[in-house]
C-alpha cells in the first residue's frame, strides 16, 4: 500500500555529526543540529539544536533554541530558549 499523501512540505534539515566541522553561511534551512563543530552565520531558522559534544561559534537568528554543548558569538533566540546541564553560552 502506498504511504498517506502529505501535503505538507517536508521540514530542511541539517543534522552536522560528531567529528564533522562546517564553516560559513546556512542559509534555507529549517532546523539545524549539530554535534560536530559549526563556524557560521545563519539569518534563520525555526530549531537550533546543539547536542553535548557540539560547538557552535558565529551568529544566529532562530524560533527556539535548544543547547547542551557550546555556543560562541551572537544568539538571537525569538521564542523559546532551553539551556542544559552542559550547556556553555558566551
């Protein structure tokens, strides 16, 4: 049987692992996770996820934010901000 139609379009993610590392801009992208290391400006997204092991140094604009590893440069966070027991923001 054929899957249930989905009109809606599929969400743009970006999911950087562990031991990868990114640099520059991102941009058409809906939710970003990183467990690797991220050097990057981002003018929007609807999720930023940085797991335990990620960093995450550059500027960036997001709804929510949800941080366990670290974070370095300008965060803009327009709705909901959780920071977790490893989180480290400067």
């Amino acid at each position: 049987a054929a899957p249930p139609a989905n009109n809606a379009a599929p969400a743009r993610k970006l999911q950087v692992g562990r031991d990868i590392t990114l640099n520059g801009e991102i941009g058409a992208c809906d939710h970003l996770v990183i467990e690797g290391a991220v050097t990057a400006t981002i003018k929007q997204l609807q999720q930023f996820d940085v797991l335990e092991h990620g960093r995450f140094s550059g500027s960036v604009i997001t709804d929510n934010a949800d941080i366990n590893g670290t974070v370095e440069g300008e965060l803009t966070v327009t709705g909901r901000l959780w920071l977790r027991a490893n989180a480290q923001v400067t």
